[in-house]
C-alpha cells in the first residue's frame, strides 16, 4: 500500500480509473441483459475486494466486454436468478486453478486462437449493439442479427442513433486531443455530451433503468443452485472461469509492459480473481475480469501501487449509493456507442494482415475460430479453435523426410524427423517410389520419435521389400 509519497499519485489515478469504469460498467451490464447496478456492483468489488490482492498491482477488474456474449446467453438460457451460481462456481473454479498453479499454463494457449476469440466476441457484440444504438429489440442469435441489418435502417430510431454515433465520434478523436484534455476519459465525454443533448433538446430516446445498487443484488438462494445439474450451465461456468482467466493474465502480460513495477504473479492474479469472482456470485452480480481499458488508465494516470484500484472501487460505489439518480438520464445509445467502439478495438485486424503474410495457417486458425463463435456460440467456438490449433500443431511437427545416400551398390535410405501416423502416407509413399531390384539399408538413427503405427508400417514394408537382407538392414 502507498506511502505519504505515492498516495497523492494514486488518489488522483483512482479517480481517473472510476470515471473510466463507470459507463464501461453500465454499459457492460446493459448489453448483458442484466439490471444496470450490477455491473456497478461488479466494479466496486473489483476495487474494494480484488484490489487488494499481490498479483498484479496496477491492473483493474470489473465487468468486461469479453464476457458480455457468455453472459447474455446464460440469463436469456437459465434466467437472471441462476447468473449469481454461475459466477460463483466459476469464480470456486478459478480459485482452485490458482491453488493447484496452473496460471503459467494458461501463457501456452495459441495466440491465434486468443485473436479468434476476441474478433468473436467483437463481432457478436457489434451486431447486438447496433440494435441497441437504433432503439429496437435484438434477435437472439447472432446469424439472426447480422441478417435482420438490413430490415434495422427502416425501423431505427434516428434520433438515438445520432447520439450513439456521436458518441463513438467522440471516442474516436479524443486521443488526438490535447494530452491537458485527455486527462478525462473519452467514454466518459462522450456519454456525458450525448446525455446533455439528449436532455436539452428532450429527445424521447430509451433511457437507463436504475432501481438502486442495494435493491438490485440479489443473492443466489439454495434452489438456484439446482441449475448446475444441467450439462450447459456446467459448460457455461467452465467457459466462464477460462475466458475470464485467459484474459486477465493475456491484460497481466500487456500491462507489465507498460510500467516498470512489480511483475505479475500469475497464480496469485489467479487466486485474486477467483476471490473475486466468488464474491460477485454471493451477490448475483456480473463476473469480473481484468480489463486492459481500465489497466491502461491506471497506468497512464500515474499509479504507484494497488491503492489506486481499492481506491477506484470505494469512487464506484461512492456514486452508486449517493447519485443512482444520475444514471437515469443517460440515454441507452450512448452506451450503445461505447461498447461499439470497444467491439471494434477487440476486432485484431492489424494481428490478421500479419499472420497472413507470415503464418498463414495461423491467421487460418484465427479466422476459423472467429467464424465458429458467430455460428455457435462463444464456449463451442472457443473449443473448435483450440481442436484446430492443437490438430495444426500436430501436423507440423510431425514432419518426416528421407534421404537417399548411395554407397556402392547399397542405397542407404535415413528417415529424418517425427514419424507419426500423420505423415504415414507420405512415408509410404515416398518408399513405394524407391526402385525396385537393390539392396536397401533402412536408417532409422535420425527418428527423433517413432509411433507405433508407423513402426508397424515400415516392418510390414521391410518383409514384402525385395531383395532385402532381411532385419539387418535396418538400424
């Protein structure tokens, strides 16, 4: 915790980080389905609970985009009693992964496949969210958005879709402002301009619903829990305690680079995270992950220690239990704009050009996993991605060649590489084309690793191979 000569340093960050929260939380909670204190509950206990963990100091949690998607789901599949089990389980599960330290493993997931997932989650979070910055009700699955685009131009309302726009025009240019300016946050000027529009020119726009931070938590009673009996809720929490995992510790990784403090302790970050997440569950709040927009403003504010986070949380709830009435004149759209825009920032396109000049089967990988998640959903997505990326690794290292040295009148063919049953016809194959009639010495020296089907194969091809000197000739 901070001494008397970073305190001022981390005051000043908490605020900064709280005005940054606030409309990210709201608007994370409305896109989820979710009354709109609960993503304020989500971001208090992110500061005042997670805030105080070791693992890592400077960056901040609360409700995320990333799990907006999953979220939705859940409460449209199960119903909004049933998120506060979900959560905590999910929250039980990460803690144990932090217990038994299996943080460091989630460093090995496929970055391609991570990139798949957030152009996922960006994608189905745009097309939800373009309903909402046209005032009218969304289809439930994300095919049946993307098709009824179209049909929205006629039934927008224009009105909020004016101020959405503006909104996101505000978040666009606000980092070419002066730096003196940027010290508040784009989100929060542009939702504060469209509201002060919307209220001078009384525009009848859909506005937030508030019914009061302690009135909306709701903690899980016992039969809730019976929700956990069914196959997809329990897919749903394991969905939830990884995604929410992967990509605090992926938020971890981005903010040591931008501070040159205490590292990151993996499994501890873990430990805090499943902490939280448990506590958020206990109040049937929204799940929390670390949240890079958030991190990076911690940082860029000038934060010393994890101070400024606790701090952060006790501004949230600070505003939610003395001026809840503020969130009613915020109209829906301009929220609408902010998580737009944080779609599209989720949305890799520089990552993809990339890949696809120098690893083209990575951006494939990528592209496959993007496209599942839209067409499914996002645990199911996730899943098909990481199935391709192991398959891919798979085949790439299993490569085998062989190479012809002629010594006399003996041809001495060494096999080279990883002989699985992957590149077992291509083995065969290249065999078969040896020409017939010598003798051939099979080297086996260079294998560095030998299935047992291929083993199988090359004794099966050594008996009908003639002439052969009969086992000898194989090393």
């Amino acid at each position: 915790m901070p001494g008397a000569g970073t305190f001022r340093q981390d005051f000043a960050a908490s605020v900064v980080v709280a005005l940054v929260a606030l409309p990210l939380c709201v608007g994370v909670a409305v896109a989820s389905g979710v009354p709109a204190e609960l993503g304020v509950v989500t971001g208090v206990v992110g500061g005042l609970v997670t805030g105080w963990f070791r693992g890592s100091s400077l960056q901040v949690s609360g409700p995320a985009a990333g799990l907006t998607v999953l979220v939705y789901e859940a409460v449209r599949a199960y119903g909004l009693p049933a998120l506060g089990v979900l959560v905590l389980a999910a929250g039980l599960l990460q803690l144990g992964m932090g217990v038994l330290r299996l943080g460091r493993w989630f460093r090995a997931i496929s970055i391609a496949v991570v990139y798949g997932m957030l152009a996922g989650i960006g994608l189905v979070l745009i097309a939800g969210q373009l309903y909402a910055l046209g005032g009218v009700t969304a289809p439930g699955h994300t095919l049946a958005k993307l098709g009824g685009l179209p049909a929205l131009v006629g039934r927008a309302d224009w009105s909020a879709v004016a101020l959405g726009a503006a909104t996101v025009a505000v978040l666009v240019a606000w980092p070419r402002v002066p730096a003196r300016l940027r010290i508040v946050p784009g989100a929060l000027v542009g939702v504060a301009a469209a509201t002060a529009v919307a209220v001078l020119l009384g525009l009848p726009v859909e506005k937030v619903r508030v019914t009061g931070v302690l009135e909306a938590v709701a903690p899980p009673g016992w039969a809730d829990f019976g929700v956990l009996a069914s196959v997809g809720a329990v897919g749903t929490v394991v969905a939830l305690s990884l995604i929410a995992s992967a990509e605090t510790l992926f938020s971890a990784a981005a903010v040591d680079r931008m501070h040159d403090g205490p590292r990151t302790h993996y499994d501890r970050e873990l430990i805090a995270q499943g902490v939280g997440n448990s506590v958020c569950g206990m109040l049937g709040s929204l799940p929390m992950t670390a949240v890079i927009v958030r991190s990076a403003a911690n940082v860029e504010a000038g934060a010393r220690t994890r101070a400024s986070r606790v701090m952060h949380g006790a501004w949230l709830l600070l505003f939610a239990v003395a001026f809840p009435q503020l969130l009613e004149v915020v109209p829906l759209a301009a929220l609408a704009g902010v998580l737009l825009h944080a779609g599209w920032k989720l949305l890799p396109v520089r990552a993809v050009a990339g890949l696809w000049r120098t690893h083209r089967g990575e951006a494939v990988v990528l592209l496959v996993t993007t496209s599942a998640i839209v067409v499914t959903n996002l645990f199911e997505g996730v899943l098909i991605g990481l199935g391709l990326a192991v398959a891919k690794a798979a085949w790439e290292t299993s490569h085998v060649h062989i190479e012809e040295v002629r010594e006399g009148e003996e041809l001495s063919v060494r096999v080279v590489g990883n002989a699985s049953f992957l590149r077992l016809p291509k083995l065969l194959d290249a065999l078969d084309a040896l020409p017939n009639g010598e003798h051939v010495r099979l080297d086996l020296s260079g294998l560095r690793h030998l299935d047992h089907a291929c083993l199988t194969a090359l004794e099966g091809w050594e008996r009908k191979r003639a002439p052969l000197p009969g086992r000898e000739g194989v090393v």
